[in-house]
C-alpha cells in the first residue's frame, strides 16, 4: 500500500492494494479511496455514488468488499434490451460501444 502516492493522507478503510480487503468493511460516513492511479475500480465508484446519493440501503451498516464489488457488477441483459438501449443512444453507458 505504500506504493500509492497518497498513502501519507489517506484515510479510507479499503484500499484496492490492500492484500487483506476482504477481511475490511466500510461505512458510507468513512473515507473513500482518492488515489487516481488506483481508485479507479468499479467498487470504489459504488462507494463514491452511495456517498454522494447518500443511498438509504447502503447507510448506517458495515459493507463489506464484496459487496461493493457485487453490486458494482454489470449486469446481464436480454437481446431486446440491448437493441432498446441502442435505439436511444446509450449504449455507451452499458460498456456496449463499439
């Protein structure tokens, strides 16, 4: 972890080189990861959107890594779905770019 450049100040309870993450839980109240060169996993933005949306599920209770990483997970959806989001321009939201 030492490795991150704002090691010194930072103060979020998950780190993404944290070896032991999983052991690690966080509250919506808690620090997020800063760092640009590593923050940028798709978990750390789940916490981000639950901080700044202030999410009532997410509040008031531990979460967990994997929790973060499961929720932040792209979901499966159908053919006709797919055609739907592309009709309307947001394929691109859903990582369906081309």
């Amino acid at each position: 972890m030492k490795s991150c450049d704002r090691f010194d100040q930072c103060d979020a309870p998950l780190c993404p080189l944290d070896e032991n993450l999983d052991k690690r839980c966080w509250y919506s109240d808690e620090a997020v990861c800063l760092s640009r060169k590593h923050g940028k996993s798709r978990w750390v933005k789940k916490q981000k959107s639950i901080v700044q949306r202030q999410t009532k599920s997410w509040l008031d209770r531990p979460v967990t890594y994997r929790e973060l990483f499961d929720a932040s997970r792209p979901r499966k959806i159908s053919r006709v779905q797919k055609n739907r989001l592309v009709e309307m321009g947001m394929e691109h939201r859903y990582g369906m770019g081309n």
